[in-house]
C-alpha cells in the first residue's frame, strides 16, 4: 500500500494499520501521511497494544547505568563495559544507545548495531554505528538504553517509567510490529473531562490515558484536546510529540 513518506509518494513495507512478526522499518523510522499524520515504527511489548492508548519507551535497567568502560582510542568501533547484577540479552539494545554520561567522552551518544548475550557483571562488547570520537578511559562512564520504539508499552498510572513515545492508533499484537501515532489528530483515551483546547498530558489516573495538564506530577505534554473530553472515551486530541 503506497503511503506519502515525504512530500514524495512512496511505498512503506509494512502497511499502516497492519501488525506483524517480521520488521520491515528501521525501529524509529518516520512515516508521514498525506493529511499531516505523524507516525513511527515499533515494536510492541509483552502485552498487545491497546487502541487509543497512550505508550511509552520500555523502562531502563538501573544495573545497564552508569557503567565503567574499558579504555577506547579515537576511531574504536565497540565499546566494551562491565555490567552491573542484571545480564543482556543478544542484540538487547541493538537500534539503541551508549550515552557517555562522565569522564572523558562526556556528552556523546553512540548507536549500538549488535552485541552478544552477556551474564550478570559480566563485560559485554557492544558494537557501534559511529567510530569513537572521544577516548574513552577507566574514569568514563556509560549508559545504556534500549531503543525508545523497541518493546513499547502502555503509559503506567501516576509514575512513567520511561518517555511516552506516541498513541497506539490500532491494535499490535504482543512482540509485532507495525506504526504508533506520534502527531496529528487521534482518537485517545481521556481519564476526567478536559475542555476542548487545553493541553493534555501523561501520565494520566489511568493506564493509557491522558489528563488535563497539571493533574499529575512529573508530566510529559502530548498534545491538546480536539473535543471536549469524557471520562473513559476516546476522543480527539491533537498529538503534538514530535
């Protein structure tokens, strides 16, 4: 099904409105319809996606933060790092990232192509898209995070656990793949009655939902309401995160 990507007409791999076990996008990779619609291929979590549900970025794992590397010159392609009490999966944050949060290195993010599976405190080798610009030392530090559209989930009640990423606009079953909405009109579940106009915001008093902004602490803005909003409904909300 031929879909506007860009201003010109191309031919997506995955249809929107489709979910399926093989991945035909880049995790991330940007969609934009002809009437305006914003979208971005993921991948679902462990449970399907609900319609109308707001979604965020699979939770960190505090034992894949604030990791010492082992020392790496100018040009390196890997980055090598002792994990702390939780093992790796293969390939766990390939599509992912290596922020360089101290030390020398400080402030820069490299993409994660591969890596093997690796135990708990154990080193993992995490091979990387962009050579290594600034050496790496003993006294350097790292971060790891799993790409923010691989292993979506709904948006938790009062405390999110990662960064909300878009709108489920259709249903993707558990572990497939297809399009999240991430701007442009959707249908969204509203937890209490926001007025038409106002800004909305996760997380909401219920799972999935957006409020009125200002009903929660530590919010994250989504968009605003299209229609006036009903407890429990779906209704229209300009989405506006990207």
């Amino acid at each position: 099904m031929a879909v506007n990507l860009t201003s010109d007409p191309q031919a997506a791999g995955q249809a929107l409105y489709t979910s399926q076990t093989r991945q035909d996008h880049a995790l991330g990779e940007r969609l934009v319809t002809s009437d305006g619609r914003v979208f971005r291929y993921a991948k679902a979590g462990a449970s399907p996606l609900v319609a109308g549900n707001m979604l965020q970025a699979p939770a960190q794992i505090a034992n894949h933060l604030n990791l010492t590397p082992s020392a790496a010159a100018i040009g390196a392609t890997s980055i090598t790092v002792t994990l702390g009490a939780t093992a790796a999966t293969a390939g766990q944050y390939a599509e992912g990232w290596a922020f360089i949060s101290t030390g020398p290195g400080n402030g820069y993010a490299y993409p994660v192509t591969a890596h093997p599976a690796a135990n708990a405190s154990a080193t993992l080798v995490l091979q990387i898209g962009v050579p290594i610009i600034v050496a790496l030392t003993g006294s350097s530090r790292v971060d790891l995070q799993m790409n923010a559209y691989n292993g979506v989930i709904q948006t938790p009640v009062t405390t999110l656990t990662g960064a909300c990423v878009g709108n489920a606009p259709y249903v993707i079953a558990a572990s497939e793949y297809g399009w999240i909405q991430t701007r442009g009109p959707a249908a969204c579940l509203v937890a209490g009655t926001p007025s038409v106009g106002l800004a909305v915001v996760v997380p909401g008093t219920a799972a999935g939902a957006v409020v009125i902004d200002g009903a929660a602490t530590a919010t994250q803005v989504v968009g605003a309401m299209l229609t006036t909003g009903v407890d429990g409904k779906n209704n229209g909300v300009l989405l506006a995160l990207e």
